[in-house]
C-alpha cells in the first residue's frame, strides 16, 4: 500500500494551474492521513497550516482552543465543522474515545477533548486542533 491510516502525504510545489489556483492551500502543505478506504474514500487533515482562530468551550469556562486549517471540507465556514483533535495522551480514559492513527497519535472529536479536560484527564493544551479537512 502507498497510501494507508497514518501515512503523511506532501503537496508539490508545481500545480495544473487552474487546481494551483483554486486550492493555493496544497501548496507544500503535509497532509497526515487519517482514514483510507483503497476504493471509497481517503481523508486527511492539513498539518501545516495555522490560523489565527480560536474555539470558545461551552463546558470549561475561560477555557480557548488554538484551531489549525486542516482541509477545505466542512471547515469552520460550514453549519456542522468537522474538528479533529489530535493528541498523544495514553491514559485510558482518553484512549477510549480516540481513534489510534499510529503509535502513540490518536485523535478523538472536539466534544470528547472538551470532555476530557472538564473530568481533569487532559488540558486543552493537550490537543492540536484542526477544522475541516481535505477528502479524496
């Protein structure tokens, strides 16, 4: 297999122009790939782009989450964002909402990271928190 769960694939630097155009964001970017279905469906999250966004928590008061731009699908722009939040923590209350993508890096949803700092298994820091995310 070439591409597979965990693999961290890179953006060129020369682009078809109208894709180089429309999608400037792949440009040199490290994509790690977090789930791989060989005929259905591939998806990734952007690891090098940061943004100067910041997630407000409903269930830690005070509590503000540094958001990356991890793909143009279902981003912050979007009704339902799709925020990834890896992390690796190895405690098992953590564990077990998380998805293992390779040794020692998982990512669980923003709503099990939130939960997790409020029952004092984690802190916000923690976590990398991505929204959206690049599908294939």
């Amino acid at each position: 297999k070439i591409i597979e769960q965990g693999a961290v694939i890179l953006g060129g630097v020369e682009q078809e122009f109208g894709f180089g155009l429309r999608q400037q964001y792949f440009h040199k970017a490290a994509i790690l790939v977090l789930d791989h279905e060989e005929s259905t469906f591939t998806k990734g999250i952007i690891l090098n782009r940061p943004s100067d966004k910041y997630l407000e928590d409903d269930m830690n008061p005070g509590a503000r989450w540094r958001v990356w731009f991890g793909g143009d699908v279902q981003g912050l722009d979007t009704s339902m964002p799709d925020i990834v939040c890896l992390h690796s923590l190895q405690n098992e209350n953590v564990t077990e909402v998380s998805t293992k993508i390779m040794k020692d890096i998982q990512w669980t949803t923003f709503e099990s990271a939130k939960k997790l700092v409020k029952d004092g298994h984690a802190k916000p820091s923690d976590f990398w928190l991505f929204a959206g995310y690049a599908g294939w």
